[in-house]
C-alpha cells in the first residue's frame, strides 16, 4: 500500500509538470506572443506560439522568428566631401533604392551611419546595385566600427572577394557600436549603397539570426553570439551549454520556469528516496532524503522547499503507521 501511494505521487507530480508545460504554452500567453516566457512577436500578422516564425515580419525586424531588429532605419547619415542628406536613402528601408552613389578621383569615399547611442550590435548588411560594373567597383571597400565619432582602426569587415551578383554582403561585424563607416579608400574611390542594415538580436534571444531563446534560469539574458548566460547557473542545474553557429538546434537543458521544474523533480527524487528507505526499513536513508536539497543547494528556496519535504514525510510515516496498525 505504501508503496502503491508513492508510486501514485511520482506519477501525479510528472503529470503536474507536464500540464504545467502545456498551458504555458497554449493558455498562459496572450495573443501575439509565443515561446515558454511569451515573447513578443513582430509580425504582421499572429506568429506561431511555440517556434515565433510567421509569414511576414514587421517593418525594420528580421529573422525567421523576427527577433533581429535593424536600427540603423532613419538614423543619421554623413557622407564625406558631399550633402549629408544623399545618405538618407541608405537607411530608408528600401533595398532597391540605389540612388546613393559617390566617386572622387583622389580622396577617400566614406558614408558614416549615426546610431545616435551605443548598442551590441550582431551584424551588418550591406546592399549594393547588382550589375556586373558596379561590383567590380565596390570591390575593396572596408567597414569600420566606433563607440564614438571617429573614424579609428576598429576594421570589422573587408571586401576582397567578388560580390555575390544579388549585391548583397553579408559581414560579421558585431561589438559595441556608436558609429558605422562604410569606406573605399583604395582606387577607384566610388561607393554605392542602396541600404545598409545593422542588426541587434532582441533582447533574450541568440543565433546566427537571433533565431534562439535564451535558456538561462531566472529570466537571464544571454550572449547574443554564443547563447552562454551572463550570470551564474542556477544551482541544482546543468549550465546551457553553447552551440557552434551554423546548427540547426541549440544544445539546452531547461527551457520552462525553473522554480516550477525543480520543485517537481524534486518532489520524486525524495519521492524515490523515501520508497528506497520503506523498502529497506533504513531510517537513517529517510532522514538523509529530506537534508538533500538543503546539502546540494543552500538557496532559500530550498529552504522552505526542505519545510515542504519535512512536513510530507511526517504526513506519509504518520499514514504508514496507520496503515500497519492491526485492523479491528
């Protein structure tokens, strides 16, 4: 009978776990978000709850989720030796609009994009006309990053290789960044930009195109490039590990509330320990299984958690010596 009543709690509490995971999912958050911590979607129309993917993002986010922001749209511009005003087109949002071009015969050609605050930023697009001329031209052009107003050395990106014939360049520039040049300081000195686009992942997110959820205890952001947790792990629980870019799935421990999961599973381990204990009749393993979360953990969650336990096996030795008292 005992051993029948604790078999029935295992199960109950994975069952509690499991519609707790559920709901969460399909009842716990409202319309236009998605995910286990109801992230925000930037559609146009409703993402999907679990995954976040949609048909169509909202104007200025990308990604297969739309979670990389682009904050480089209507910011400012500067264009040497010519009207600021010419580098607007760059940062409207239109990829096709390639009015934006400079050439000189000796001076160096540089747009300068004005983020107007520091961000971390992921990556930078740029798009260029596609015909076979003005590749070969743009060929050589440099990108430069800065925290303030200077130009510097901060080189993030180079282009010596041919240009892929769509025009678009993809560079793998990221850090703090204020300031984003875009420069051709070598012969011929010509640019031509129909749009730069210049990505932040949204906040609790990571990947190659900020595709992933963070999956850090207590709500905690993590490295937009590698998915690794900024603060510490969270105690009785495996760290996230990183993944290398380019797979399709992160390599994740816990992916819902931790508190709610922790408080389940240990449930039935003490659970486990306690049917141990009646089976061998050890009292000394019984006192053990209460002062395990304690012990391992130290946090006053577990704590209370131990009060928990405590009061639960005082509960279940007062049932089971009623269930060994001779019938009448």
């Amino acid at each position: 009978m005992e051993i029948f009543f604790l078999f029935s709690l295992i199960i109950f509490s994975g069952c509690v776990l499991n519609s707790l995971e559920i709901e969460q999912f399909k009842n716990g958050c409202p319309v236009n978000t998605f995910g286990a911590r109801c992230n925000e979607c930037h559609c146009k129309t409703d993402c999907d709850r679990e995954t976040g993917e949609c048909e169509e993002c909202m104007e200025g986010w990308h990604g297969p989720n739309c979670q990389m922001e682009n904050v480089a749209k209507n910011k400012r511009t500067k264009v040497r030796l010519h009207d600021n005003a010419l580098g607007l087109s760059t940062i409207n949002g239109n990829r096709t609009d390639c009015t934006f071009f400079v050439q000189n015969n000796e001076e160096v050609m540089r747009l300068r994009v004005d983020l107007q605050e520091i961000y971390d930023i992921h990556g930078i697009t740029i798009f260029t006309e596609s015909s076979s001329s003005n590749l070969q031209k743009m060929l050589g052009f440099d990108v430069v990053l800065s925290e303030d107003n200077d130009v510097g050395n901060n080189v993030c990106f180079k282009q010596t290789q041919p240009i892929q014939e769509n025009g678009r360049i993809d560079t793998s520039c990221h850090g703090k960044v204020k300031n984003v040049f875009v420069r051709k300081k070598i012969s011929p000195y010509y640019l031509n930009v129909c749009e730069i686009e210049i990505y932040v992942c949204q906040t609790g997110f990571w990947g190659n195109q900020c595709q992933y959820p963070c999956s850090c205890p207590n709500n905690q952001t993590c490295d937009h490039m590698t998915g690794e947790c900024r603060g510490s792990c969270y105690p009785d629980l495996a760290c996230p590990r990183t993944v290398a870019r380019g797979k399709s799935q992160p390599t994740v421990v816990w992916n819902v509330d931790q508190v709610a999961r922790g408080s389940v599973v240990w449930i039935q381990v003490l659970s486990l320990c306690y049917m141990i204990s009646v089976l061998t009749n050890q009292m000394q393993f019984q006192v053990v299984c209460y002062k395990i979360p304690v012990c391992l953990l130290g946090t006053c969650f577990h704590f209370v958690l131990n009060y928990m336990v405590r009061v639960y096996l005082h509960i279940t030795l007062n049932l089971q010596t009623f269930l060994n008292q001779p019938k009448q």
